[in-house]
C-alpha cells in the first residue's frame, strides 16, 4: 500500500453536489454494483437517472437516461423532453458513477491505477508522458481517465481515438485539455478525485454551440480543490487498457 494525493475523497453512495470544474458546476455520485439482475453499463445509466432526479427542484417528472447510438453517449429526459441536463457514466469491476451538469457538457471517467500500466504508452504523446513527474506511479492512469473523459465531455460521438485527445496539462488535482475531430475542436478544463483506490476524471467544456465550438478555460486546473490523502495500491504492469464499459 501507498499513499497518495490526488484530488478530493468521494464518498460512496452520497451525492457529491457544487464540484467546480473550470467555470462549471457539475454533481456526481459512485456506488458498488448490486446484484447479478443488470449489466454494469445498465446499472450506471439507472445510477445516472436518480442523480439528475436528485439534482431537480421537487417534481414528480419522470427521469429517463438512455444511450446514443453508435457511440453510447447517454442523453437526459426529463418528462419525456430531450435533451436534459448533460450526463455522464463510468463503471469498472467494481464500482459505478455518474455525473450531471446543467452549465456545460460533462464526461467521466473511472479508472483503477493497477490497471494502468506501461503498455498504455501507446496512446500518449512524449509530451504527455512529461507533463508531471511519476514518483508515485499515477501518471497513465490520470492520463488514461483524462482522455476518456475529455472525449465524453466532447460530444463528438465518434470512435474513441486516443491520440485524437490531448491532454494539455496534468496536476494532481487537474487538467486541461483538447479534442481535435475532422469538423470540431473542442477545448475544456477537468479535475481529478478518488473513490476508494479509484481515480475519478471530470471533464467539462461548454456547450455545444451550432457547427462546431471552442470552449475557453476559465480557471487553472490547480485551483480545483485542496489535497487529500488517500492510499491506494501501486500500479503494476498491465498489458491492456483499462477496463471500461462507460459510454
């Protein structure tokens, strides 16, 4: 065991309300799975139902969440009226999680540092690689979870291409960031935290504004939030991507 700072501590099974990402506002909320009875990609998409009907003034309106295709991006409803607040679902083994904005278009993403191991260098530039010393063994998987969140938050609904992201700069606590598609380039701001020996990436940008868009960071990703220590296992060698199933 280690320890290590990344970020803030979020509880399971408690609603994470006013989180700051750049200039936005977002929500979030991790739980286990339960049961055998629901996919883990069904389970995350029902977890991202009850955070936007926890996030609502008081109504009866019905909350459905479902997933876009070919991508998988999930889009709010809210009484049968689509597009709601942006959401976003992640889930590994043994862990679910979902984020909502009602100010910018969120992506998250959940990543398990033993699951991040050299062989994801292929995905990162050299200079990505040198953005932040890895003393404690954490820099693919904040570069990992940066990059899948950065491309959800994006909204470009087309193949996840990693390169295609770049990760600009990388705290600790956060990053910035830049999708680069054919017809959009979109720009945003992200922050990191742990849920239990999991590390969390929020990504935020504005919306998405008639053919394509440029979204300004407004804060520096050091500015986020204060350290929190937090022990994890350290990462060993693997010889795949993380595991993810999130759309």
């Amino acid at each position: 065991m280690i320890g290590y700072r990344c970020g803030n501590a979020l509880p399971l099974g408690r609603v994470c309300r006013g989180l700051r990402v750049g200039g936005w506002a977002v929500a979030a909320v991790f739980e286990p799975p339960f049961g055998d009875a629901e996919s883990l990609s069904g389970a995350a998409l029902r977890l991202a139902e009850e955070l936007v009907q926890a996030t609502l003034p008081a109504t009866d309106a019905v909350v459905r969440v479902a997933g876009l295709a070919p991508s998988g991006r999930p889009i709010a409803s809210i009484a049968g009226v689509a597009p709601g607040p942006s959401v976003s679902v992640s889930h590994v083994r043994d862990l679910l999680g979902a984020a909502v904005s009602s100010d910018g278009q969120v992506g998250l993403d959940i990543v398990d540092p033993a699951d991040a191991g050299r062989a994801l260098d292929v995905f990162f530039s050299p200079d990505e690689l040198a953005l932040m010393p890895d003393d404690l063994g954490l820099l693919r998987a904040l570069l990992w979870a940066a990059k899948e969140a950065a491309y959800k938050a994006a909204g470009i609904d087309t193949e996840f291409r990693p390169r295609r992201v770049t990760v600009e700069s990388l705290s600790l606590n956060g990053f910035t960031w830049g999708v680069h598609d054919r017809h959009v380039e979109v720009h945003g701001a992200g922050r990191f935290a742990t849920v239990g020996r999991h590390v969390v990436a929020i990504a935020v940008t504005a919306p998405a504004t008639g053919r394509g868009r440029l979204a300004v960071l407004r804060q520096p990703p050091d500015v986020f939030a204060r350290h929190w220590l937090i022990h994890a296992r350290r990462p060993g060698p693997s010889t795949s991507a993380p595991q993810e199933g999130s759309a």
